[in-house]
C-alpha cells in the first residue's frame, strides 16, 4: 500500500500515520522528521534546512527532492510506505510522479486531512512531541497519561522550536500558496480522498483506512 497523506500543519498527518504504520507495518516517511534529524545531527542537510524550518519556510525543491528520492529507492519502501509532508509543491509532485514511474509503483491514495485554519494554531502551539520515539501528542486534545513523559515509551515531550504561533502563520499561508494546489492535481488524477480532520483521533483513522479500500482483520 503507497499512501500519501496530505492536509495543512497540525491536521493530524503524523498521529494517523503512526497509526497506519502499526497496522499496515510499512515505514513512515516523513520530510520533516528527516529535517529535524538532519539538524539534531548537525549535518549538511540540517545546516541547509535549519533557517528556513525556523522562518516556516519551505525547504528548496532541489534539496526535499533528493532525500526523497533516495528514501523511496531504499528496500522497506518495496512493499508499501507512507508519506507524509511531502509533496509540498507541484514541482515535488512532479519528480514524485516520474521516481514512482521508475520504481514502479502507483499510489494506492492521496488522502487528505482537512481541518480549517481557525482549528490549527491550537493544534500545533498545543503539540508536543515525544524525544525518543516521536510520537505527537497534544496538551488538551490528546494529552499523555504520563503528564511530560511519553505514553508509549516513557520518553521526554518537548514542543517543537517552529511550533510557535509566529510561525504557524506563516506556515499556513505557504500551505496555501504552494501546497492547496496539489488537491486539484491528485484530484485529475482520480487518485484523492479528502476526510474531515476534526473528527476524533479514532473516526479520521476509520475514515482514512476506508478511503484505502482494503480488508481489515
Ligand atoms: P501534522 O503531522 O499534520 O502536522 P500532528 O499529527 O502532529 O499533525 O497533529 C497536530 C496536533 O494535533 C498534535 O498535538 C496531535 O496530538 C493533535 N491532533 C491530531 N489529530 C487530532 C484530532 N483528530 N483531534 C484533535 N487533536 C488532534
Ligand atoms: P512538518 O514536520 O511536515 O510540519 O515540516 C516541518 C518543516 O520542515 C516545514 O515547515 C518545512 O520547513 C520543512 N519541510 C518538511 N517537508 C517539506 C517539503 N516537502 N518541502 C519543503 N520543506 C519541507
């Protein structure tokens, strides 16, 4: 199964696909987390990606498309993957097009979280993320039992450095500028689902693994 998850900021990409990737057992590819690694890790990459995750700017196309690439080329990706946060631009969507064709795969679905911006400014400033396994949670609407700690895994929660309201502004109005435009490409495609976002953690999951078409046991 090759799903791309799409939907703006806060819409709940990550918390599905964590979802996804425990029953589907197919890895989760996230540019994002790729990001954030490459700046913890003080690598090139982090250097390059650094200043622009911190102004809610996008990554240039010429560097998101390369990580992708070479992700998707690896093994685990054979037998399905999730993608999330990428593509974020029409040229993204396009080399997604033409390495997907040379690896011959077709996406399964581009399914897209809708939640309206009035919603997402308290999703994101809300989130917290878990260090070690990075699982999202959030303060009010899917706290932690283990208050700062991890459900999961017992590891620390941290807020991320872009999640602040300042950014999150920004971030929306390049969701909608570069990004909103992709809907209508898929779309063409026949390949797009778009679930309500605002639902509950469990009723978007169920409405995600619907739109898939595929039997559960
Ligand atoms: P994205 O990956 O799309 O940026 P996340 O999955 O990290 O979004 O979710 C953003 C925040 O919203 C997190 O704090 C998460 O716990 C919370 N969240 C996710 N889905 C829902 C939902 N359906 N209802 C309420 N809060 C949600
Ligand atoms: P995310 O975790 O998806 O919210 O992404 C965090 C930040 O990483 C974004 O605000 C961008 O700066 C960068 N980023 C993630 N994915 C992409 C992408 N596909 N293209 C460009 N920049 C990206």
């Amino acid at each position: 199964m090759y799903i791309l998850l799409m939907g703006p900021p806060g819409a709940g990409k990550g918390t599905q696909a964590a979802k996804l990737v425990e029953e589907f057992k197919i890895p989760h590819i996230s540019t994002g987390d790729m990001f954030r690694q490459a700046v913890k890790e003080g690598t090139p990459l982090g250097k390059q990606a650094k200043e622009f995750m911190d102004a809610g700017k996008l990554v240039p196309d010429s560097v998101t498309i390369g990580i992708v690439k070479e992700r998707l080329a690896k093994a685990d990706c054979k037998k399905g993957f999730i993608l999330d946060g990428f593509p974020r631009t029409l040229e993204q969507a396009e080399a997604l097009g033409k390495t997907l064709l040379a690896l011959g795969i077709n996406l399964t679905r581009v399914v897209n979280i809708n939640v309206p911006h009035g919603d997402l400014v308290s999703r994101v400033t809300g989130r917290r993320i878990c260090k070690s396994c990075g699982r999202a949670f959030h303060v009010e609407f899917n706290p932690s039992t283990k208050g700062e700690n991890c459900d999961a895994c017992g590891g620390q929660l941290y807020q991320r450095a872009d999640d602040s309201e300042a950014t999150v502004v920004n971030r929306l109005s390049v969701y909608d500028a570069q990004t909103q435009p992709l809907i209508a490409y898929y779309e063409q495609q026949g390949l797009y689902t778009e679930i309500d976002g605002r639902q509950p953690i469990d009723k978007v999951y169920e409405g995600v693994v619907k739109s898939l078409k595929v039997e559960r046991a």
